[in-house]
C-alpha cells in the first residue's frame, strides 16, 4: 500500500484565494436562483450548492457569518471625565 495522504493547512495566502473563489460562486448562484422558479429542481440545487460553500466556509474560517454583511455603526464614545 502506498503512504497515507493527509490534508495539509491551507497557507494564509491559498486561504484568501479560495475564500475570494468561493465568494464569487456564492454571489453568481445567489443571483442565478432569483431568475428561478422558486421551488424548482434547479433552485433547490443552487440553494444546495450555497449551502455547501457556506459549510466549506465554515470549516475555514471558524465563522458561519464570513459572507454576511457586518453591521457597521460608530465607535463607542469615551466620555469626558470632569477634573
């Protein structure tokens, strides 16, 4: 029998190109499955797909939110200390 393979950590650089990869995939299924029939077999299957980035997005990243839109708001105000 031939050595054993084992996966190998994605270096940081490979990381942000498969992340920027599956991004642009998301993106186009998400704008494809508007133009579908919403319970058709075809986007069920896009719904699938998503579905499956987001969970190979999870097992990169920790995180099951990283294609989501972050909030955005303003810094918390210090408040002045009267002398």
């Amino acid at each position: 029998m031939g050595a054993s393979r084992r996966s190998r950590e994605l270096k940081d650089i490979e990381r942000q190109e498969v992340l920027l990869a599956l991004s642009v995939a998301r993106a186009a299924l998400i704008e494809a499955r508007r133009n579908m029939r919403p319970r058709s077999g075809l986007s069920r299957s896009a719904e699938a797909v998503i579905s499956e980035i987001d969970d190979f997005v999870y097992v990169l990243t920790g995180t099951t939110d990283h294609f989501h839109l972050k909030a955005h708001g303003t810094p918390a105000r210090i408040g002045r200390k009267s002398d």
